[in-house]
C-alpha cells in the first residue's frame, strides 16, 4: 500500500515520530510492527531499502500510523526518511508481529523499556486508557538520561491521571546530562526490581506478587538479553516473560 507522510515531530534526544497516512485503512494489535520502503535512498544503506518499525500508536488514535524511532547518522535509511519533505509517499506492508497485547490480558503486567523500546508499550498503554480499561500496568522505563527518554512529558501524566498505571524511570549515565533529575538512576537489576515491587505493592491490589505478573522486555539487543538474566535469578518461569529485540534500531 501507499502510505504518505503527514508530519515529523521531535521526541527526544536523537528521536523522532513519523506521522503515515495509509491510503487503505490498517487494522492492528498494540505492539504490532509495520515494514516501511523508500524506494530510493538518498544515503546509502547496506541493509536496503525496507525497514520494520513498532506502531508506536494506538489503534484508538485513528487512522495514521506513527513511527518512532533514534535517527542515528550511521543509518543510510532513516537519514533518508528523516530528509523526506511533507506528502512524500512511500511503500507500507502489515502489520506484522506478535508482542501485543490482548484486552483479554487483564494483568497485572510489568513493562520494561530500554530506550527506545518504548514504542510498543506508548502503544499498548495509550490503548488501555482510551478503551478505559483496568489493566494494572507497571512501567520500568531505562534511558541514558533524561534528555534521551520518549514520550516522557506523556507518559508521566499518564501515571499521575490513572491509578491502574504505574511508571518508574532510570537513568544510568547522569553524568552526560545537563538536566537535573531527582528519579532511579543506575541499571535495571533485581535488587531495583524487588524494590518497586514492594513500593508498589503497598498502592496497589493484593495481586501484584512476583509470581502472578506477566514480564513485558523490549530494547536494543543488549537490554532484553540482560533483563533474560535478570529474571532468571528472580526464578520467573519463562512462560511469563514476552521480549522483542530491536536489531539495527
């Protein structure tokens, strides 16, 4: 299908949304992905033309697909995208993807984000407050420092306004920020874990136990492969844990 862009907006530090309307309507799941190609790449890209990004929209948002995503200068491709003007029309296909979320998974689930492993959970948490849903969610949310964290301004007004959404941040290298901040730092580990775990227990129903949640990992390859190890020493059963990998973010 044709798919045009609409808009671009700055996210973050290094990120940005593309904004595609589809010229056929596209019916997806929270978390789902979609392949983008731009037939000529003004950069060139040895991995090709074609890339496939989280919708990092809700299907409750309407019809334009966003994409969100790090616009690195060693990408041929997203340098590319980043350059096209406003109306310019590519390639789309899907979506595609089984990291999503079902409303009949009522929780409580624990998301943990590296970076821009965000986008899927933007996607399924936005879902869950338009459809008014009561999914407890708990959100670890690691980034660098606070100037790289996406849909942050968002995402902390989400967890003020719904008592069904809980949301930590960490930074784990303060040292290269010029902004204050007064949240987690250092990796995501089981001692953090157990830690808000407990804090957030204490708020929350007598559900939220280590053994009744469901894991939720999503981020550069590195992240999720730690995160894996994480919960093994946490003896969490691996039919209780969903992790995406996003190779070549």
């Amino acid at each position: 299908m044709n798919i045009k862009l609409v808009e671009k907006r700055d996210e973050a530090k290094g990120t940005k949304s593309f904004f595609w309307e589809p010229d056929t309507p596209v019916i997806y799941k929270p978390g789902q992905y979609f392949y983008y190609t731009i037939p000529t790449l003004k950069y060139p890209d040895p991995r090709g033309t074609t890339r496939h990004f989280t919708i990092s929209s809700s299907p409750t948002e309407g019809p334009i697909l966003r994409l969100t995503t790090r616009v690195r200068e060693e990408s041929g491709f997203k340098k590319t995208m980043d350059g096209l003007e406003i109306g310019a029309v590519i390639d789309g296909e899907g979506p595609n993807g089984t990291f999503m979320m079902e409303e009949a998974d009522l929780g409580p689930h624990i998301f943990i984000a590296g970076g821009i492993g965000i986008t899927p959970f933007r996607s399924m948490i936005k879902y869950i407050i338009d459809r008014n849903l009561k999914t407890e969610i708990y959100l670890i949310y690691s980034n660098s420092m606070p100037e790289e964290a996406a849909f942050r301004i968002e995402i902390e007004t989400w967890a003020k306004t719904y008592p069904n959404i809980k949301v930590s941040m960490t930074m784990s290298h303060m040292e290269e920020s010029h902004e204050t901040w007064s949240g987690s730092t250092g990796r995501v580990d089981e001692a953090m874990l157990k830690t808000l775990i407990g804090k957030w227990k204490t708020s929350a129903s007598s559900s939220l136990k280590i053994e009744n949640c469901t894991w939720w990992v999503c981020g550069p390859p590195a992240f999720p492969d730690a995160m894996d190890e994480v919960l093994a020493k946490m003896n969490i059963s691996p039919d209780k844990i969903r992790s995406e990998k996003f190779t070549g973010y």
